[in-house]
C-alpha cells in the first residue's frame, strides 16, 4: 500500500512532468532526493514498472507508454478520467489542503 506522502510525491513528479510546468532549483532538487529515496525503498513491482514506462518514454526508448500498462493500471487511469468527465474532482486548493492535514 502506498502511503499518502508517497501518492504526494507521485502526483507532484507526475503534474509536473506531464504538464511541464517548471520547479524552482531548491524545489527540483528536493523533489528529486525525495524520489529517489522513495524508488529505493519501494517494494511494489508494478509501481517500478510504471516508473520505468515513464522513464523510457520520456527518452525515447519505448513505443506507446499506454501499451505497457498493467490493466489495472489502464482501469485506474480510465477510471480517473471518467471521475473527472462526471465532475468528481476537487479543487486544487482541497486536494493540498487534504494532504496536510492527512
């Protein structure tokens, strides 16, 4: 099971990766360290595949990175996306106020 500060750490690697929006130096730095303390001490195979499929497709090594999804990765992501077409999403400002106060 992954731990609320760690889905934090994800979803802050992945906003920022996906839409490309720049980090501060302090801000990358810190967030890279976080990373990768995280990715040694992970134990959930699917969750470092995943991170691997980004990480190849982000340098050109793989082809469609939606084709190397484990289904339930695809299901989840589906299902995100249909949360947010039926409006089942929360301001960003209820979303960061969540994770600080657990």
């Amino acid at each position: 099971m992954i731990s609320c500060k760690h889905r934090f750490l994800v979803a802050r690697f992945l906003y920022f990766y996906f839409y490309r929006i720049d980090m501060s130096t302090s801000e990358l730095n810190t967030t890279k360290k976080e990373l990768v303390n995280w990715i040694e001490s992970l134990k959930d195979d699917t969750l470092v595949g995943l991170l691997n499929s980004v990480k190849l497709s982000s340098e050109g090594k793989s082809g469609d990175w939606w084709d190397e999804l484990t289904e339930s990765d695809r299901v989840n992501i589906l299902a995100g996306i249909r949360d947010f077409e039926q409006g089942g999403t929360m301001s960003s400002k209820d979303f960061w106020n969540g994770l600080a106060n657990g």
